[in-house]
C-alpha cells in the first residue's frame, strides 16, 4: 500500500488512525508515579456519539453539504487535550452545522461569498491536528460551516529546474512525498503531526518539522501561494526573493484561516536523501549540551536533525532503556568514569544525504560533541527515534485509558536565555497545581535550533479527575501558568503550534497592541464581515475550558 | 583612519565621496561608442547650489531644525540617475522645508506626533542612497521634514553567545563593520551601497548585499526591530522563530518609511572570516553558466560569493582587459581550444572563512564549474572586483561628465525562467528609444542566487540628450520600458533596490489590488494622517520625470 492511498480510517476522538497505539513502558509510567502520583481515574474511550444537535439552515453554496453528524462531530474541534477530552467523553456541545468539501479554488470562492451574504462563519480544515483550538467550533455561534480542504490535494506541477511543487492545501505529509519521491523530491518538512496535517495548515501556522535544521520551517519553504477570501483572492506568485514591498506571503503564513482559506501553495523542494543518519550521544548536563547544540549550530555541518532532551526527559527516554538492562550497572559506571552521571542529556544529531557525506557530517559532530564532555552512542538511539518519531502522540490515547492527561506546548528564545527560560517555565508550570494538591511533571527538549537561539518544547503530565471538567480544569489552569509565564520571559507563545484560541489572550502582549491591530486591520480588508475562523489569533477571549 | 569614523565628506550632486572616482577604462569607452555611439552632450558638473526656495513654517518638535539651504538640498533627493542629473544641472524643485536630526525614538516619536498634528510630511533618511526615488520630496506638497537618522547610529548591544547586534538604524556599513569587528564578528550585509548606506534603509528596503549567498539577504538578518510611527510603537523582539501569528516584521521590511520609522534593529551577526577567496572561471555561453550557477547553489558548498555576467557584460568587464594585453591573441586561441569563444561567460565564485577551508571549497566549486566546460583563471579577476566592489557606482560621475548616462535595476525569477526573462528584458530595453532613433547598450549579471531561481542585474547606457529634461525623459522611457517588461515577465518589480516611487506604478500589478491594500491597511493603522513619505510605494503616480 503506497502511503499516496492510506485507506487506514482515522480515530474520532483521539490521534491518528484506528488500530494504531503506542503505549507507555513500564518506566515512564513509574516515573509518572513517582513525580505525580498514581493515576485514580481512567478516561473511557467508549465508541463516540454525535450530540443531538440539529443543523442549522445555511445557503446555496454550489456545493453538496454533508450533514452526517458523525462527519459533523469530526470536524468539531482539533487535537488538544481538551478536545480529546470532550469528544471521549460526550462533552462536545457544538458542532459545524455542515461540512463542505470544495474541489478548486472556484469553489472556496462560491462558498466564501455565499457564507459572507448570508453571516455564515467558516472554519478551513486541513488535517484537524491544532492543538491550539485552532480550528474549534465554537458554542453560541451562529451557523458554522467546516471547510474541509482534502478534495483539493496532491501535487499539481513540478518545476524540476528550479524545485518547485505546486501542491493543494489540503494535501497531507505522506501523499506529498510519495508524490514528490516519484521524481525523486522531498519537501523536508516533518513536524510529528505529518501523517495527518496538511500543506494548507502548515502554512496557515507556521509549522516547523523535525528536520527544519537542515530544511527549514515552513515560511522558508513557501515560494508563493494563492489565499481566496469572501471579496477577493490574493496571488502571489513563486519567487526567490523580492524587494518589492513587505513579504505578504508572510502575513498569510501565520493567519490561522482568518485572512482567506490557502487554495494553492509553491514550495521549495530538493532531491530526496538517500538516508537519514541519526547519532546519539550523552552529555554531562544541560548546560554543556545546550552548549553542544549550539556550537553544532553554528558549525555549518550539513545537519537536518538536532534534538536536546533535559535531564528529565532523557531519564524518562533514554535511561529507563538503560536502567532495565541487566548491565545497567556496568553502564553506569562506566558512564560515571566518562564524566556522564545522573544529569546527562541526550542529544541526538542527523543528517540526511548520500552515506558517505551523512557518515563525514557525523564523525564531525561527534568530534564537536565530545569536546563539550560528550559520549557517544551510536546510532542504536536514533533509530528508535526514527521508527517512532510519528507515533509519540498516540501515547496521549494510552494514557488517558489509564488516567494520566498529556500535553505539550513549545516556545523559542536567544541561545543567552534558553536555559533561564526553561528553567523558569518548568518552575512555574511544576507547582500551577499546587493550591489543589496535585503535582505537574515536565519534560523539555530543544528540536529546532537556529543560529540565535532555539526552540524549548516542553510535555506535561497531570492526573486526570473524577470528573472530566474537572481535569480540564486542570489543564487550563496548567496552560495559563505557562503562557503567563512564556510573556513574563519574553519568549514566545508559540515556536510551531500556532496562536489558535487558547493563546490569543497572550497575543497582544506578545505583539503589541499595535501588532494586533495591524493584523486585525489586514483580516479586516480581506474579510470584512468576519466570518473566516473567527475565534482564532484575534479574538481574545478565554476558551480553554471551552 | 578607521573605518569608523571616515571624515571624507559627502558629495553633493553625485555619488559618493569627495576626490573619489571610477573613471571608465578606454576600452568601456570603445564599446559604448560601437554600441550608442559617440557622446555628444557632457552633463556639467560644476557647483552646486540650492534653489532658493524659503523654508515653509514647521511646528515645534523639540529639535533644532536644520535650514541651511545646501543641507536641505542634500536632503532633497537619493541618488538615482534624475536625481543625480537635476542636482548636476540645477534642476532641483523641491526641498525639505527643514531637516531634523533625532538621536533617540523618543525625538522621533515627538517628531512625527508634532508633524500628524500640524500635516506635515516627514521623509526618513539614512544615506540617501535610495535609486528609485524613495527620498525624493514632491513638489507641490506642503511642508516636508527630512528625517536624517545619522545621530542614532553605532552598536547598541552584543549579545555574543546568541550572536545578536541591536544597532541604531542610522549605522551606515563602515561603522558597522568596524565596531561588530572589535568584537570578532560581522554582519556580512555589503551592498554595493555598503559605505554610504545604512542598516535601517536596508531594513525599510529589503536589502540584498553581494554576499549574499552566504549570509543571506537583510531579512534573515533581522531577529527584531523597533518602529516608531505617529501615534504607536510596535516592539517586535529578537527571536530565532516564531509561530505566534503573521511575521509582522515582514511587514515592516519593505514598508519603506510608510509605516513608521526603524529606531532600532536586532541583527544576526557571525564570526569575522580570516578571508574572503574569489575564484574566477569563463563559461562557454550564458546558458552553461546558468547551469554551473544553479548546481553551486545547490551543491551547498559554503560559497558567500556567486556573480554570473552575461557575455555583453563579460566582454566589458573582463575579455576587455584580456584583449588589452599583448599576450590577447594566444589567450585567445588557449581558451578557444578549450571550448571557451566569444559566448564566454565571467563566473566569480568567493568563499569566506578560515584560508584552508576557503581553498577546499573553492576547489570543489572548480570542480562543479569544470563539468560545465569552464576554464578557470584563478584569484586574479576576483582580487580586481574585490577591489572595486564599491568603487562601480562612482563610474556614473565620470561617463556623465562625457555624455554617457547609466543605471541599472534588478529583478528575480525561477531558474527555469531565468534565460528567458533575461532576454526578453533585454531585447524590450534595447529598442526603448528606437522612436527617437537612440539606441540604449545593456549588460546584465546574476549576483544573489537561490535553490529555486536568481537575481538578473542590468545595467544600461544611453547617450545624454542637448536638454537635461530630455536626457531624463530618455531615461524615463527605458525604465517604463522596463518595469512594463518585468510585469509581463511576471518577474519581481525589485528583488533588491525596492519599489519606492518610480516602481509604484507597477506595485499593483505585482502584489494585485489586494496585495497593495493591505499594506495600505497597515499604513493606515500606523500612519492614519498619511504623513509619512507618502508618495513611495503606495502612491501609483508615475513620477519618474518629476
């Protein structure tokens, strides 16, 4: 089965596809324990009903609305936790009154105009994976219509001279390379939403996958676009650089569906790797690896994966594999005799190209690693990590099974702070339970270094709650902490997740008031009745409990 | 002498500094009076002086204004082909009414409250060096302020471990340079305006230095910025990357002084190279040289240097200097053997870093040009164009002085496209004054390439006319001819000089109707009065004779 035409169905009401699971290991669920105590309260995962909700009336469109309620129910909310949640536990109380699947640009336009006349909202879905509310209906809404964009996929042209694929927004990780490899391109980009997320989203949020190091994010990759919104489209065509005026393709990418819906999208692609070499290595602490990954940066070496976990995550990733072994002793020792003890970090470091260059790139990072205290371990590591590096979110599902909720959020600063901001985030998000006598374990790893600075990614864990509104309770408190404390540090809301609806209260002290107004003005000129996924980047009410 | 502080005063009238020149070899001479014909008609270029127009009444700013008719005049203009010719020849109509120079945002912010409130225009300045009318005050509109930036100049802060230089925006390159290398690093940004301009024209105008290739342009310089308009700053700080909504300093690079004013700017810098090495190769026709170009990008060798000149523009700059010695005919005859005719094609390709690293990537980039059927010529050329690098623009001075006029614009397209956009603009300005029986000489190089397409830079000759108003409609046709040909084209309006007021008719038809909108949107949340520099980019009046 080619990946082009995966005929696995997707899960309603959790990640990815049914039959699929990853569940924890014995280790990570003692950890749990031991951080934050046994889980009491399981989350059912029972078959998944529709809510009784009826349609609401909407306007000739040109096209066949479906008004399935189990199709309704699907393109009700994202892949955050709370939306998980709600859908496994009955809890959702507001859905699409329909959901439309344009085949070309003609239609998102007859579709657009016709919502805008008749004061019908529109939310533009590509693969439904935010986990930032971002493409959440919202309750008390007036009509909603979801826009479901996988009808226009597929790679339309390629420009082998000049790399370029010109691809459908709605086209998805895998059908995307299977399409390209067939003459012999790749786009580079995997975030671990890949399987499902699609070009469309990825542009519309400033995705950045797990080998932006060599490859980029993708507002490097993107080389025109075409944006159709209820009046107009704006077309803005391939081009390797300009000087003519500001960059509005930047002010698409990022928009969240609140400037047009993304129709068409010119990217930058390269002929594909032969492989994808991944090397692991341990260093001695935080700081040295964070300086390791910071001298790899800068190298120059032709490198696509660099991934930094804190002490927290490595004993939890990597250790617990060591720790069950029966030389666990043995090793350990013989870490301690190399510098390497109960602080280490993992780093792992690929490179993609012919063999040869991959094996030169990484004997050269090895040799830059060691000079910060490094051991190395092969590539044993990292190719667990490829094997698993698209499966990590369906261990949400387990755990929920069990009663453990998981969540994750990411931020980028300065090299100068990176080790300050992590520290104050995991302080302040470890104790944001505390007046309810819970605990919050963290985890933290940088993925997506540059030459100024880095991304932090960081995973939770809390208990879940008797009640499931009290566990989104939980959560919300947990993620206001963190985003109080992402503005507090100065370092950003968001390095690849997005703004959606549960960061847009933080957005104006990120920006400004003024950068708000900007972007409000601009969704204003494309969308002035606002019907284009209203409650997304401007809107900044509270719905993290919604 | 340092660098730093270069007490060479400015000429007035013309590029550059006083007792500085680049006067045309005898052989540029030959060709352009094989190609145009004799120049028949110097452009004098005696003393200049200002037209004595009385400064109209300014409201109160807290700066002491500069009225001095000779500053004024200084301030009038940038240094495009008309400019330059109606300083030269008396023909300046409009002044700044007062040039005001701030030396902290809180100035500017004061500034520009006082002149919304009182409708004053304000035109920022930061060298002047502006070649499509980007600075030029109107005649016939009301009061206008020259905002010259000179005073909030130098380096702010060094962030070394991030690599990150916040910097005032009235730094021109030399003290840029200068104080970023008492520390070991540099920002690697070197327009051939590198000595004249400055870190916030590069910033407003989206910037590309020769260097490109290896540092990228001034957008991926730029980690954060501030920008004070009329009644709001916007703060955008330095970070790696983010996914918090549109780029909003995208907005910014490119807005060209119609948004606000740049007061500061967060730069990626680098450690300084021991050395910058210039290869140089001919190639047997442009289309192979193309080629070779396009495979060095791609082969990812660490080059910071490509430049590719056409065969016109080979024969001028290098085959020149070949057919002068008296060794031409053997050369000839050698590279005629080695496949290398009258097609051949100059190729310089530069590699900065450490000596031993610059020759290993020199010899691989040899390689690659090699399987294109190049022959090399070693350091010699590079070692010229390095030494004159940003002495070509003093050459205008010296060929009006004869009657020859000169400028150049630039775009960018795909690679697939790249021949083909080439000829077509060169074909449409060759014949744009064949109405009036003047024929018009052109050269065209790619210096700024990228994965997916490149720069095209042409430089064209005309002969001046009797009347310098003539001289300047002569040239105004050939830019109207064409700016028309790169829209059809469907190539970029600018890729580094900006769109500014004689590229402004055409900016719709780049970015469409939407596109010019929004920004139009943004300025006005910025700018609601419309005071600043008002007649640049938005404005479609075609001013290229006024």
């Amino acid at each position: 089965m080619s990946p082009a035409h995966d005929h696995r169905r997707r899960r309603l009401g959790g990640w990815g596809f049914e039959g699929e699971a990853f569940p924890p290991s014995p280790q990570l669920l003692a950890w749990l324990e031991d951080r934050i105590g046994p889980a009491r309260h399981p989350v059912s995962s029972g078959p998944i009903a529709a809510p009784g909700l009826e349609g609401r009336a909407l306007p000739e469109t040109g096209l066949e609305p479906s008004a399935d309620p189990l199709d309704r129910l699907a393109h009700a909310r994202g892949q955050g936790l709370v939306d998980v949640l709600r859908l496994r536990t009955g809890r959702v109380t507001a859905l699409p009154d329909a959901v439309l699947r344009p085949t070309a640009a003609d239609d998102v336009a007859a579709v657009l105009g016709a919502c805008a006349s008749a004061g019908v909202r529109v939310i533009p879905w590509g693969g439904g994976t935010s986990v930032t509310g971002g493409v959440n209906v919202v309750a008390g809404d007036g009509p909603v219509v979801s826009l479901d964009l996988e009808r226009m996929a597929g790679v339309l042209d390629l420009d082998e001279v000049s790399g370029l694929a010109t691809v459908g927004p709605g086209t998805a990780g895998p059908r995307l390379e299977a399409e390209l490899a067939t003459r012999g391109f790749t786009l580079g980009h995997f975030p671990q939403s890949w399987e499902l997320a699609t070009v469309g989203g990825w542009v519309a949020t400033r995705s950045s996958g797990q080998e932006s190091l060599g490859y980029g994010r993708i507002e490097d990759m993107v080389a025109g676009l075409e944006l159709v919104a209820p009046r107009d489209r704006l077309w803005l065509p391939a081009q390797p650089a300009s000087a003519a005026g500001p960059d509005l393709r930047q002010l698409v990418m990022g928009s969240e569906g609140r400037l047009g819906v993304i129709t068409e999208v010119t990217l930058r692609v390269r002929r594909r790797p032969d492989e994808l070499g991944v090397d692991a290595a341990l260093l001695p602490d935080l700081d040295r690896g964070l300086e390791a990954a910071r001298q790899l940066t800068l190298s120059g070496l032709p490198l696509s994966v660099l991934r930094l976990s804190d002490t927290a995550e490595t004993q939890v990733a990597m250790a617990v594999g060591l720790a069950s072994s029966r030389f666990a002793g043995l090793a350990r020792r013989w870490l301690r005799l190399r510098g390497i003890g109960p602080d280490a970090c993992l780093l792992l470091m690929g490179s993609a190209g012919h063999p040869d260059d991959v094996a030169q790139a990484l004997a050269a990072a090895r040799s830059i690693v060691r000079s910060h205290g490094a051991v190395t371990l092969g590539r044993g590591p990292g190719e667990h990590w490829k094997r698993d590096r698209f499966r990590h979110p369906y261990l949400r599902e387990s755990l929920l099974d069990l009663g453990y909720a998981t969540d994750t959020f990411e931020t980028a600063t300065t090299w100068r702070r990176a080790a300050e901001v992590r520290r104050r985030i995991v302080t302040a998000i470890s104790s944001a339970l505390e007046a309810i006598d819970e605990r919050v374990a963290v985890l933290c790893h940088v993925s997506h270094p540059y030459r100024d600075g880095t991304s932090l990614y960081f995973t939770f864990f809390l208990r879940c709650a008797d009640d499931p509104d009290a566990t989104v309770e939980r959560w919300a408190r947990v993620k206001r902490t963190a985003n109080h404390a992402l503005v507090e540090c100065g370092a950003t809301l968001s390095h690849h997740h997005g703004i959606g609806q549960w960061h847009a209260p933080g957005y104006p002290l990120e920006v400004g008031a003024v950068g708000r107004d900007l972007v409000a003005a601009a969704a204003h000129r494309m969308d002035p009745d606002g019907i284009l996924n209203p409650h997304v980047l401007l809107d900044p009410t509270d719905r993290l409990e919604a």
